[in-house]
C-alpha cells in the first residue's frame, strides 16, 4: 500500500506513548516525523527539547519538524465549510499517514479536547486567535473535514479535568483509547470522561455532516468499566 511508503506523522503527546507507536512502526518502510506548530504563547522548537521529545526522536532516528517554519504549503478547499472556506497547510500534510496522538483533557470552550482538537496543531499559524474568533468548534469541524487521520491515539495515561487544557488537574486513568474513525474515537473518549459525545459541538456535528460514525463497537475494556465524571470548567 502507498500508504506505508508515504511520510507519517505524529502529533505530540505524551512520551511513552510516542515511543511506543515508533515502536510499533519500526518495521515498516516508512519515514516517520514527529511534528507540531507554533502557538501565540508556544514555541514548538523549545517545547520539543524542554520535554525531552527531541533527544527521544534522535534515539530513534526521527525528525521533530516545527510546521510553522516548513515553506512548501498549499491551500485546501474546505467544502461546504462551517466558517472557513480553505486552510493552508505544509505541503507534507497532505501527503502524509497522519496518526493524530492526543491527550485525554477537558477544554473550557469546547468539553472535550481530543483527536479532533489536535488536528487544530496542524495549522502553521502561529498566532491562532483568529480562528477562536471565528468559533473554535467549528474551525475543528472545517479542519477535520480536509484532514484524515488513518489513527487516533489517545493518551489517557494522566488525563486532565476542570481547566483544561492548560490548568487543570491531572486524573490518572492508566488507560489508551485508539481508533480508525476520529469522531467515534472521540466519542468513546468522551464518555470516558463522562461527557456526552451528542452535547460536544465538533463531535456531534461532524456526525452530522459524515465526517464519522457515533455507532461504534469497542473493543478491550468497554466505556463503563473504566469511565469517570471529569470535572468541566466549560462555557
């Protein structure tokens, strides 16, 4: 498959779970990159060396790429978009296996910050406001309506309630939720955390517009033997 032979990508998380997937993929013949952008408040380049991801990546032969500073983009058309009606991204998104590595975390605006929320970390704009200003939950839909992950990974090693994603508290679950279908995986990660996936505006209206399936199987421990009700700070 061309799949294999393409770039993959990871998003960044937690550390063991990253070593674990490159792990996982070392006998393909593939070339793997972890990567992440810039934020208003977040330089990517450092972040990847204070949280020790960049000397993990060269244990393993891996690049960490910094999409803000990567010059070959392209404009992607985002048909009937919710707000948007393109987004630029490097050109290697487009032309990678993207396996989406989140965090399990509450998020003051919109409940959940998942698979699909990550996806958002793909953008190279550095400063992002702009795209709060226009609704984020609908932007996360606009994104994930162009950009496919093959996988979402979820960590829910140490998840986080209350103030999320930056100032809550930590929750230990001991627990790794993945999926091929980005909004189910999101779902199950919800319910998870005790949220329902219908009353999550990206998740619930991308199920409305196709982009995934909230009728789902799981598979290993079901939702009930390892759920709990996190603690929500959310608008």
């Amino acid at each position: 498959m061309n799949l294999f032979f393409e770039p993959l990508i990871l998003l960044t998380t937690k550390m063991l779970l990253l070593d674990m997937t490159k792990h996982s993929l070392k006998s393909l013949p593939i070339k793997v990159y972890v990567v992440e952008s810039d934020a208003s408040l977040t330089d990517a380049d450092k972040a990847f060396v204070t949280t020790g991801m960049k000397a993990m990546c060269a244990r393993h032969g891996v690049e960490c790429l910094n999409l803000r500073h990567l010059r070959a983009k392209i404009k992607l058309k985002v048909p009937n978009g919710e707000v948007l009606s393109s987004i630029t991204v490097p050109q290697i998104v487009t032309t990678s296996a993207i396996i989406s590595a989140a965090k399990l975390k509450t998020h003051v605006n919109t409940k959940v910050t998942l698979g699909m929320k990550n996806l958002f970390g793909l953008l190279p704009d550095k400063f992002k406001a702009k795209y709060h200003a226009l609704g984020i939950s609908t932007v996360i839909v606009d994104v994930n309506t162009v950009i496919k992950p093959v996988l979402t990974v979820i960590d829910g090693f140490v998840g986080m309630e209350g103030k999320g994603p930056i100032n809550g508290t930590p929750v230990k679950m001991d627990l790794v939720i993945a999926g091929k279908d980005v909004v189910a995986t999101d779902a199950v990660a919800s319910l998870v955390m005790g949220v329902d996936p219908y009353k999550v505006k990206h998740i619930y209206r991308a199920y409305e517009k196709g982009l995934g399936n909230l009728n789902f199987q799981v598979l290993g421990e079901q939702i009930d033997a390892v759920a709990r009700t996190f603690k929500t700070d959310s608008k």
